[in-house]
C-alpha cells in the first residue's frame, strides 16, 4: 500500500502564510526521507487557514527542493481556468522536473460564488463545461486533437518526454464517471464526503476504460489523519478539527486554532451535531489502529494508495504524526 500526502499550507492561529508555507517545504522533506510516495498541494481560494492559491507555483518551490518524491496538484481547480494554459504550465514543470510531476484536476470550485467570478473575471460560463475543458487538457497534455474544433491547430510547448500523470480528483459519481470514461486515475476525496464514497470508487474500477494514458485503473483515497504515540493524545488533537469544522459551518474564517481554543469554545448542540458527523472524515488514533482502520478502508474502496492529509496546530505534531505513520507502515523499509 502506498501513502502519499495532500498538503494545503495551514496558517495557524499565531503563524502567517510565510510560516505556513516555510512548513509545506519542511513537510515535504520529511516526507520524501520518510518514503512517502508523492506529495501534493491543495488548491483554495480566499481561506483564512488554507494559504495555498497556486499549486502549480508551490509545486515548483517542493520539486525543487526535494530529489525523489513526485510532486503534483491535488488539485488544479479547472472549473476557473482554460486547459490550454494548465497545459502550458504543467509541461514546463515536467521538463524541469522529468518523471516527477503529478497533475491533479478537481471539479469543484473551492471557492464563494463571488471568488469564482473574480478568478474567471466576468460571469461564469454557461451549462457545465467541465468534461469538455477535462478532454481539451487531457489532449493538450498528451498531444492529441482537442475535443474543441476551434483548438484543432493550436499547438502546445514546451515538448517534453514523458507526460506527468494525469488524476481526476472527486466525491461523486459524476469525477468517477468521467475519470473511468477519460481512462484516468482517480483519487476519491473521502475528508468530503466519508458516507457513501465505496460505491463511486467501485463503479470507478468497473467502469474504467483503457487509454493512451493509463491501461488499467489506478485509484486513491484521499483521508483525514491524525496519529500520535497513544489513542487519547490524537482525540485530543483532533479537537482542533472540532472547532475548525464547527467554525466552516458557521462560515467563520480564520486560522487553525489551537488545542486550548477549541477546549475553550462554547459549543452549543447543533456545533456538537457538527462535529459529530465531521468525525466520520477523520481517522484518529494511536499506529496500530490506524494503519488498521486505513487498510479497511483500503480495501473497501479498492485502491492502491492513501492520500494523507493532517491538520494541527502545532507544526512539530503534524510532522510527528506523518513519522508515526511511515513507521508503522514501513514505508522507509519499502523503499
């Protein structure tokens, strides 16, 4: 089973975006040394605790800092840009960083109404253009004819040798539909919806049809993680996402809080109803009962590689939770 990481450059109650994104490079190190497979970065728009806006530029800063992990997009929101430019620049990566680079596409918005309209800078485009701007990029990446008639005679540069890996990231049929019909990897992102994702990611398998890209499926799961050295120190840590969470609902933004900010907080019984279904996103625990509850979870969504993303306050935590985990996985041994 392969692990790999999904970072989104957390501002923390206390830190600042420069802090956050000091700690992403850190975070990356000590994961390739560790024997993560790939590492990814988020993409989000007008967050107060998620500071990464532009994957493709910190991907360019993790790559260079690091020699052996893939690094990639988890995701590039395409839904707000054109394929051809995604393209462009996902090309360049992969000629600076040959057979490394990942190209991850997400369907959603990851941001307000109003955000979406300042990234697209005018009214949005009419009726869901997603699987044509998905099948326009897949041609641009790998060099065949564009879906769009009018893009026929564009051609794309830089040349490269080898094509980054292309995924399709979701949380329902319709990115599982598209990823199996397109012959792509996909990776199911259960930290959004951890209720009914086994069955989108099944259909995924049954459904994938070979490409030029990729012969025959290849999946992730995408899961909310904390571990520590014993199961009630990881409860205990996972009250920040209790708050963080309960706060979401409330569209307050804002940092990571702490530990102590969440014990603190007044929480009233629909922010405990909150918490209680935003539970089911997290796995939490001490290495043993995790690596267990993941290789479940592994197994009943059929995949080949879990995605890890942890959310702490404290840096040095984080850190030590990814460590905890390449451990009891042995994944420094499967290197």
């Amino acid at each position: 089973m392969k692990l790999s990481v999904l970072d989104h450059s957390l501002i923390v109650s206390g830190g600042t975006a420069a802090d956050a994104f000091r700690n992403t490079v850190e975070l990356a190190r000590a994961a390739e040394s560790l024997g993560y497979h790939r590492f990814w970065l988020a993409e989000h728009h007008g967050s107060g605790h998620f500071a990464g806006v532009a994957p493709e530029v910190m991907i360019a800063r993790v790559a260079s800092m690091t020699s052996r992990i893939r690094v990639g997009s988890g995701g590039v929101l395409l839904t707000h840009y054109s394929p051809f430019k995604v393209a462009e620049v996902f090309r360049l990566l992969a000629a600076m960083f040959p057979g490394r680079i990942d190209l991850g596409i997400g369907r959603s918005s990851g941001s307000s109404d109003a955000m979406s309209r300042a990234l697209a800078y005018g009214a949005p485009s009419k009726g869901d253009i997603f699987p044509q701007k998905l099948a326009d990029l897949i041609a641009f990446m790998t060099g065949a004819p564009p879906a769009s008639e009018e893009l026929r005679d564009v051609q794309v540069r830089p040349a490269i040798d080898e094509f980054p890996e292309i995924w399709s990231l979701g949380t329902g049929e319709q990115s599982a539909a598209l990823a199996a019909r397109h012959g792509l990897a996909f990776c199911f992102a259960h930290f959004f919806n951890p209720v009914s994702g086994g069955v989108f990611a099944r259909g995924y398998r049954a459904q994938f049809q070979p490409s030029g890209t990729l012969s025959a499926p290849r999946s992730a799961l995408g899961v909310y993680v904390i571990c520590a050295d014993t199961a009630g120190e990881a409860r205990r840590l996972a009250r920040t996402n209790d708050l963080l969470a309960v706060r979401t609902r409330r569209v307050i933004d804002g940092p990571v809080p702490s530990v102590e900010e969440a014990d603190a907080y007044p929480y009233n019984p629909e922010d405990l109803q909150t918490i209680e279904f935003d539970r089911k996103r997290l796995v939490a625990g001490e290495p043993a009962e995790v690596k267990e509850q993941l290789l479940r979870m592994a197994a009943d969504y059929q995949v080949d590689e879990l995605l890890i993303t942890t959310i702490c306050h404290d840096h040095r935590v984080r850190l030590r939770s990814y460590e905890l985990l390449a451990d009891t996985f042995a994944l420094r041994g499967a290197a």
